[in-house]
C-alpha cells in the first residue's frame, strides 16, 4: 500500500509577526499555526493596542563562508574627531606585550590626537 500521508505534513512552520507594543518593537513566533490560527494571533495582538512596524524588518543573515565572525568588536570612534581608533600594540622593555586604541587625527601643526582608550 502507498503511505498516504502528505509530504507536507512533516515541515515545521514557523511565523514570526513584528509589531510595536508602547513605542517598543517586538518580535512574536508562532509555530505550527494555521493561517486562521495566525488571524487569531493578530487579532489579538491589535486588541492589546500592537502596531504593524514601521520599517519592515530585517532579514536574517544567509551565512556566507566570508563572514566577519560574530565575536567581531563594534568600531570604536574618537569622540572629538569622530575617526574611527585604531589598535597599538607593543612589548614593554620587560618583554610583556600591550594593547591600546588611539586616534590616528593630527592637526595643522602635526599634533597627534591624546585620545585613548583600553581594548
């Protein structure tokens, strides 16, 4: 006998519904739900007083084998230049090595920027 069972009903669905609740932006999932299950949801979600975003959101990142990975640091910005700080480092006279951000700005009379920060 063929397996009468559909091939469909072995994929896990799942939605994810983005709204603003109170000025805050929020993220809902719902798995496995019908499309009038999902209504419901909605529905609910606009009885409580939720908004539809007003940006549409973001796309998930497809992973990609060139991708910075996720421990990556935020660029770091002097705060009187606004130039992105770049990372020193160095071996003590004791051998020991350091590190340091500093602002890579110099005025007109060839000044560098004082400005530094520890990693």
């Amino acid at each position: 006998m063929a397996d009468t069972a559909s091939p469909l009903a072995s994929i896990k669905v799942e939605h994810q519904i983005h709204f603003t609740l109170d000025g805050f932006p929020c993220t809902t999932s719902v798995a496995g739900a019908t499309a009038d299950q999902l209504k419901v949801v909605i529905d609910r979600l606009k009885a409580i007083g939720a908004q539809p975003p007003t940006t549409p959101p973001a796309q998930p990142a497809q992973p990609t084998a060139a991708a910075a990975p996720p421990s990556a640091p935020a660029q770091r910005l002097c705060p009187t230049h606004g130039t992105p700080l770049q990372l020193r480092q160095g071996t003590r006279r004791g051998g020991k090595p350091y590190k340091f951000w500093s602002c890579n700005h110099t005025d007109a009379d060839g000044n560098w920027c004082d400005h530094t920060e520890k990693p």
